[in-house]
C-alpha cells in the first residue's frame, strides 16, 4: 500500500473531470475512448432486420434493441469478462420521436404503430464480448432475448392468484402479459437482473370513470386518473381500458425478475416486494444468509421500502442453488422506511444550511408491513397490502421522501445509498414540509443519503443515516459534499442511478440537471479524506438522461436514454448518435481508457 502514499486522487477516480456542457454527444474525459455498444433499432434475435426508420414494423421491433434504455447489467460469462450477457431495460417509448415526421398522429396512432410501442418496451438481453480494442461488442448468440408487452410473465409470492390480480383475459391471477416502465433495475448474487415497473399508470385509459370510493381512492394513490391515455393503446387492446379491465392496473408496478442465462425461462413478476413505482430493486445479503431487497418509489413524497426474505441464500451456480435462490423472494417481509433526525427541528430551517451538529443525520428504522399471508396494518388483508401497498404504508408513518430513485449497498463499507433526484413541491402549501432527512424547501437539485444497518446486518429493523450530497451548483450555500471543499468539486443536479467500483467510490448518473447543462454520470468517494469529491466523468448528448451505469476496473457503460427529447422529428434537437440529419437513437455507450484493455486500461490508477 506504499505505492498510495502522496496520491492526491482515490483509486478509481483518476481522471480529470469533464467541464458542465450542452454538447450534442457524449463527452468523456482526456485519455479515454467510447464507442456505441448498441443502439435503438440494432438485432437482437435471430432473423432481425437491419433498422429501418421510415419503415418500422412491429414485427421487426420485437426482434431489434427497444427504445429509451435504461438499466443496464452486465453478468460476466468467465473469470476475465471477457464474454457478458448484457441485459437492459427500455423504460418507455417516445412515439413522436421514432416515426418519420407527419407519419405519428399522437390522438390517432395506427394499430401497427401502436403494437411497435409495444415490442419498444421490456427488455433486450445480448451476449457481448470485450473488443480488443477496448469496447464492447454484441454478438449474435442463443442468449439474444427481446421480452416486450407480449411476453408471458408469471405472477409469483402472497398476492399471486388474487381476486385483485384476475382480468378476463387471466381468470387465474397469475399470467400477465408483458412489462413496461422498466426503470432502474440490479444484478442479483445469482446472475439474474431484478427490474422495477416504475410509471406504469400512465398507461391506462379511463380511470376516471371509476365511481366506488374505494377503487377511485386506489387508482388515484397510484396516479391513474382521467380519460383516454396519451397512447390511445386502449384502441387496440381493452386491457388498457380500466373501465372494461379494472383490475389490469393492478398487475404493473412489480419488481420482475429476468434469467438472462436461460433464455426459454419465463420472467416473474414478485408480490412480495410490494406494488409502487418501482425505481428499482438491489439485493444485499444479510449476515445470516437472508436476502434482503431494497426499493425505491419514485414520487414525490413516497418512500423507501426493503425486502426481507424467509429462505437463506445457497452459494454456487448449480441448478439446484439457481433454483433454490430464485424462489427466494416468494416469501418475507416487507418493511417501509422512518427516518427520524437527531437535531432540533428549528434547525432544518429549508434553506439546506446545515444544523448545529454539522450533519443532516439521525436514526431509522423499519416497519413491516407484511410478513408472507400476515398484515401488519390496520384494515388492510395481507394481499392488499402487497397491491396496495403505497396505502398501507401511509398507515404506519413512514417518511415521505423526495424522490427515492435508486438504492444500492456498497460492496465495502456495507452501507446504503440512495438517490433522491428532487421535490419541487416540498414545503409547498398543502404539501409535506422540510425534516432532517429531505432538509430542503423546492428541492430542484435533490440529495444523496446512506445509511448503515444496525450491526452492518441488513436484515437489521433498525439503522442509521446521514445525508453525504446536498446537490446542487456548489458555488451555492444550499449545497454539501460530505464535508469536501466546495471549490473543488463539480456541480451535479438530479441524482438517479447509483452503482459502486470495486473501490466503493459511488457513481451517480443524473435525469433532469437543473443547472442548464447536460446530464452526465460522477464518481464520488464516500470514505476518508476526499468523501464528497464529486467529479464529472462524462455527459450525455442533448435532450438526454444519463442512463445505466456499470463501472468495473476497466469498462464504464451507460445507457443514454431520449437523446433530443423535447424536440420533434421534423425538427430534432439531436442527432447523436449517427449525426448528420438522422432522428437520435437511445443507446449504450462503453467508455474505456486509451490504450488496449487490461491491467493497463483500467478506469482508475491500479
Ligand atoms: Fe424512470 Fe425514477 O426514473
Ligand atoms: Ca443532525
Ligand atoms: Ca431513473
Ligand atoms: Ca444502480
């Protein structure tokens, strides 16, 4: 550990950070080299047609790369990564945006254009080589994998089969066709992806229409509301109509699980970890070998929930582990967050001045809610609470947060991370005002907060916390870096995905910079001396969120998602990433150090 002495930059975070811009293209830092991994409309599956954007087909789309990329998680194949199955997620589509100008009529969209929406969404799962030269390369394989809206999932754990989940076209409960809104998602311990169904109630059709108090009361906690949806998908298929099929809405908003290694398996869908708009979903193993899920609703003022299974843990990739660990997470308990601080309240005035004791911090714990077929929660059955579950919460007091994006544990120090990208509506007049842990009044830029278990056991129902970033320009005084000098750092606004090195620096990819420059992906140590040293390491084209990430020692990825949005085919604000004047496609881009890979490429200084 010599050779550390009088290094100014922490392992893993060498490199110079890359100035605030509003470039149409990715821009990384000096020394290093990116290419397009794959790009909305590339094949897939066997058989796919070359991407042709004047005359896409559905039939063509099920097969090709989806739209708007989100999540991205590479599983090694060998000790080296030298061969990765790639699994991402296409959260939503952009229709305006992938059909030639004056060909997509948003209040009369075609059948065909409709069902290429529906092959957009899901996920691609791709076999992906390392290139010498450094990149990463999709190859053709029997592991290619579209999933779409037309994919069979089943329905698994307490809620499965339930009256609330059985649709006419389903009158077992336990069938669902398909997943949307994959937003941000994670690699488990045994190799398969865990996905959330974030914003799936904008989807539907004709909630309004609904008059029980009781069902209304649901579907508007969920955000279902009004008439037609901005799809028109109800034309074509009345599960997307509430008023003929109330209960569809009731089979989105799940984390789904996808085994990229068998791609005949089929992917579930898992009430045990409740129903919310699922950020994403991140496994930690617990001291004593339970599996513990966290999970973030992404909405203003909903909160942060773990998963805490029955079973334990089998290590090994055999069969029977597989399986064995695969079935995990069909029985636990599911908890919700309270975040509790530890200075006066007089001292979280809103304007994100830190209080007396120099921390916005405090203690937590966590409340079940649920626990296999037992509720936790007054006037709720246990299956309510699991398809309910934003109701039963509100219930139990926990703490309503600003954003809960992504949540990951890092893999050195065992804490836990979460992203909460903004809530302009905190404190508003009729709206939750400031506490320790969203300390911020209009929060536009958002926070990071970790929290450690007690006893570093993740199964722990109590824990404690302290907020590491208040985002924001640091030349502001309602900006904290971890207590790192302010001069030094870059400006992050929006903090989204969250992923860790192997140095347990975390990275952070942001949607929504309020600053006026475009969204990228940092690095940011969390322990010793440079603790809060936010650095810029790439940003993302014009119109686009910084998607993804995976950083291992020598390969950074990122999914660039709806590059030009805000513009129109006719007139798009980007062209990345083929340039010239073709529509922007979202893609994943792999960033690399000059030079070929290995020892000598790594991200960082090893
Ligand atoms: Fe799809 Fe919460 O971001
Ligand atoms: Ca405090
Ligand atoms: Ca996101
Ligand atoms: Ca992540």
């Amino acid at each position: 550990k010599g050779r550390d002495k009088g290094r100014r930059t922490v392992p893993g975070t060498d490199y110079e950070p890359v100035a605030p811009n509003t470039a149409d293209a990715v821009v990384i830092p000096d020394g290093y080299e990116q290419d397009v991994v794959i790009r909305w409309g590339d094949p897939v599956e066997w058989g796919a047609p070359r991407f042709d954007f004047a005359n896409q087909s559905a039939a063509a789309q099920a097969k090709q790369f989806g739209y708007n990329c989100d999540f991205v998680g590479l599983i090694p194949q060998d000790p080296l990564g030298w061969r990765n199955l790639m699994v991402v997620n296409h959260e939503y589509t952009s229709e305006t945006m992938m059909f030639p100008a004056g060909t997509y009529d948003p209040d009369n969209p075609t059948e065909e254009q409709v069902r290429i929406g529906w092959a957009a969404h899901g996920l691609s799962v791709v076999q992906a080589i390392r290139d010498p030269r450094g990149g990463l390369r999709v190859v053709p394989s029997r592991y290619n994998r579209r999933i779409t809206l037309e994919t069979e999932f089943e329905l698994r754990g307490p809620a499965a089969g339930s009256d609330l989940l059985k649709t006419s076209a389903d009158p077992t409960g336990r069938t669902v066709l398909g997943t949307q809104n994959n937003c941000a998602g994670g690699v488990t311990p045994w190799g398969t992806v865990l996905s959330g169904e974030e914003n799936f109630n904008q989807y539907f059709a004709n909630a309004g229409t609904v008059t029980d108090p009781v069902a209304a009361e649901r579907l508007r906690r969920y955000g279902l509301s009004g008439a037609a949806s901005r799809r028109r998908w109800e034309r074509y298929d009345k599960r997307w109509d509430v008023a003929q099929e109330p209960n569809e809405p009731n089979r989105f908003g799940w984390v789904v699980e996808i085994d990229p290694n068998d791609p005949n398996s089929k992917p579930v869908k898992h009430t045990a970890l409740g129903r919310f708009k699922h950020e994403a979903a991140n496994v930690k193993i617990a001291k004593d070998g339970r599996v513990v899920v966290y999970s973030g609703d992404d909405e203003r003022f909903d909160y942060i929930y773990k998963f805490v299974s029955k079973g334990r843990y089998k290590k090994g990739r055999s069969a029977h582990a597989r399986r064995h660990n695969m079935s995990l997470l069909d029985d636990g308990t599911l908890y919700v967050a309270r975040f509790t601080g530890d200075s006066p309240a007089g001292e979280i005035d809103g304007s994100g001045t830190l209080p007396a004791d120099g921390e916005f911090d405090g203690r937590g714990e966590w409340i079940p809610l649920a626990s296999g077929d037992r509720s936790f929660v007054p006037g709720f059955t246990a299956e309510e609470v699991y398809v309910f579950t934003r109701l039963a919460a509100d219930k139990v007091g926990a703490t309503k947060m600003d954003r809960p994006e992504d949540i990951e544990a890092n893999p050195v120090n065992g804490r836990i991370y979460a992203a909460l990208t903004n809530n302009s509506d905190r404190g508003a007049a009729g709206k939750a005002g400031v506490d320790e842990a969203n300390p911020r009044v209009g929060n536009r830029n958002g926070h990071v907060i970790e929290w450690e278990e007690e006893r570093g056991d993740a199964a722990a129902t109590r824990f404690s916390w302290r907020i590491l970033l208040v985002c924001g320009d640091p030349a502001t005084a309602d900006t904290y870096f971890g207590g790192f000098p302010k001069d030094q750092v870059s400006p992050i606004s929006c903090p989204d995905n969250v992923a860790f090195d192997r140095y347990g620096n975390l990275w952070i990819s942001t949607d929504g910079n309020n600053l006026g420059s475009n969204d990228g992906l940092f690095s940011v140590p969390v322990q010793g001396p440079e603790r809060g040293h936010v650095k810029q390491f790439l940003t993302v084209p014009v119109g686009a969120e910084a998607c993804g990430p995976v950083v291992t020692d020598d390969l950074v990825l990122v999914a660039v998602q709806h590059p030009g949005e805000g513009g129109t085919p006719a007139d798009p604000e980007s062209h990345w990433p083929d340039g010239g004047d073709t529509q922007p496609r979202p893609s994943v881009v792999a960033v690399w150090k000059e030079g070929r890979w290995g020892r000598s490429g790594r991200i960082g200084v090893d």
